[in-house]
C-alpha cells in the first residue's frame, strides 16, 4: 500500500498571504524553481503545539532568500505568524512545518530577475525521520556517492533546493544497499555530514564536529552544541578524515528532521550508543518541549 500523496491531502495551506484549501495550492508547470532550482525552504518541527526555534528558522529562510538573489515579500515576523497560524489550522500538536519560497512563471531562462517570489507554508504530521528502534540501537550509514562542493562553486550556505540533488541521489543509492543513509565528504575528502544531518564524533569524553565551511550550520546542531556545553563537556569543532573513525567511540547526528539519532555503523565501522549519545538525546527532547517565554513572562 502506497503512501498517501502531499498533492491530495485535506486541510489548508499558507500560500502567498493567504490559506488555500491543501489541494489547490498548486504552482505552474513552467515555474523558474522548477526548472533552475531557484528555491529555498526551511525544516521545522512543533512539539506540545508550538515550532521550535522559529524565528531562527524564519531568519535563515530570508537569508537562503537574500542568496539567492531575491528578497521575501514577508518579513521574518510575518512569516513566523503565518507559520504559528498554519500550525493551528492543522489541529496538530506535534509536526513538521516546511515553508518554501520560490521564483514563479513570468520568466523562463537562466536569468529570472522580474519573476514573481511565492511563499508558501505547509504542516503536516510527520514522526522522527527514524524509527524509534533505529535511534535506540543507531542507523548504518554508508559512504555517500557525491561529495559537498566548495563555496566557491554553490552557495553553500543557504538551504536551496538545488543543493539537495547530490543529497537525493546519495541516500538512494545508500537505501538501495540496506543503508539508512549516507556520509557525505567534501570537495576536500574531510568529513562533512550526512545528506540531511550534522554529525558528531565522541573520542575519551571529548565532543568532536567538522567546522561548517561548506554546508548548513544547523540550527539543531547549535542547540545540541549549547546542550552539550552545559553538561561541561568539551566540543571541538575542526577538520575531520575519514581515517580517523576508527578511533571514535559513539556518532550521532542531529536535525530538524533526524532530531538526535545515534550512528551504529560508518562503513567498516562500528560505535556504541554511549552516555553522551543517551544524554543528548534526553537533552534535546526535552529541550523542545520547554514554552518560550512571552514578552508579559519576560518582563
């Protein structure tokens, strides 16, 4: 039984100001985004009824935006009270919450500098990328087939559609093998992350992560970060190479989507799921789950 396709869905969704029922919230054929990747998008997950960390979302969105070339006709407040009332429209307490912006149809080449920018918002009930048996005992990852380019040939730092290419073809070829996903090096044949995820190494208690330099500084990866330097743990951000595996003890990774999940095989390679991979994890869920204070709390 296949899954239920997002194109036919009940609800609504956010599109350029205004809800719209889920099925018509459609885009032309002939859109510049479909043809030249001119898109950026954020991830988000809800917990207890409300998104977490998003206004940082929202900042990053119009900063993919920024890029790319194009500005968004919302503001990031606009976009975040959009995102609050999307999310309430759902009925859903927990979900996932992807806003996207894109260039439209009125040019079609290369250059696109008049087309219109749509913005759109869609929640929709989502569990974490794993299954709970895979976080608990790790996921196995394969080597990915595509490496992450150099900042001098992609923009690296925006989360744009066009970057995610080299991503889907990996993790195909990755699942094709009984993978659950891949590791990706970069265009240096350093340790960059996996197609979708920051990674963490852990090494006689020491917390060890390849520097962002060519891909998303993840916004779950600083929360796990802050996390992890509460507990006065050391965390190392430098180059790391594949040669060093075999000298690590546990690997998680972290996302929007993949939250905390433990690594239980690179490879040739096998790690624990260890004390600092539970902790974090215990960490990070309950993180999310703590209300933002109000400006009336605050004061």
């Amino acid at each position: 039984m296949s899954a239920q396709s997002f194109d036919d869905r009940e609800g609504v969704i956010w599109l350029n100001g205004r809800f719209v029922p889920w099925r018509d919230a459609r885009v032309h054929v002939l859109s510049h985004a479909l043809h030249y990747a001119s898109a950026v998008f954020e991830g988000e997950r809800a917990y207890d009824g409300r998104i977490f960390a998003l206004s940082e979302h929202s900042q990053r969105l119009a900063h993919s935006a920024e890029i790319l070339g194009f500005e968004l006709p919302y503001s990031v407040a606009e976009i975040d009270s959009a995102s609050r009332e999307a999310l309430a429209r759902s009925g859903l307490a927990d979900a996932y919450v992807r806003p996207i912006a894109w260039r439209g149809s009125e040019m079609m080449g290369v250059s696109a500098q008049a087309a219109k920018i749509n913005v759109a918002i869609a929640v929709w009930e989502w569990p974490s990328y794993f299954t709970p048996e895979a976080r608990m005992k790790g996921i196995r990852l394969d080597w990915a087939a595509y490496r992450r380019p150099d900042p001098r040939s992609a923009p690296v730092y925006a989360k744009a559609a066009g970057l995610y290419m080299i991503c889907t073809l990996s993790k195909h070829k990755a699942e094709a093998k009984g993978y659950a996903d891949a590791l990706m090096l970069d265009w240096r044949g350093q340790i960059a992350e996996t197609t979708g995820a920051n990674i963490f190494f852990t090494r006689d208690g020491v917390v060890h992560t390849p520097v962002p330099d060519c891909f998303l500084d993840g916004i779950t990866r600083r929360t796990v970060i802050d996390l992890a330097e509460k507990r006065g743990l050391n965390i190392v951000e430098r180059s790391i190479m594949p040669d060093e595996l075999a000298e690590f003890d546990e690997v998680f990774i972290t996302g929007t989507a993949a939250e905390v999940t433990p690594i239980a095989e690179i490879g040739e390679h096998k790690f624990t799921v260890g004390e600092i991979t539970k902790n974090l994890m215990a960490d990070y869920d309950a993180a999310v789950r703590v209300p933002e204070l109000t400006a009336e709390a605050a004061e």
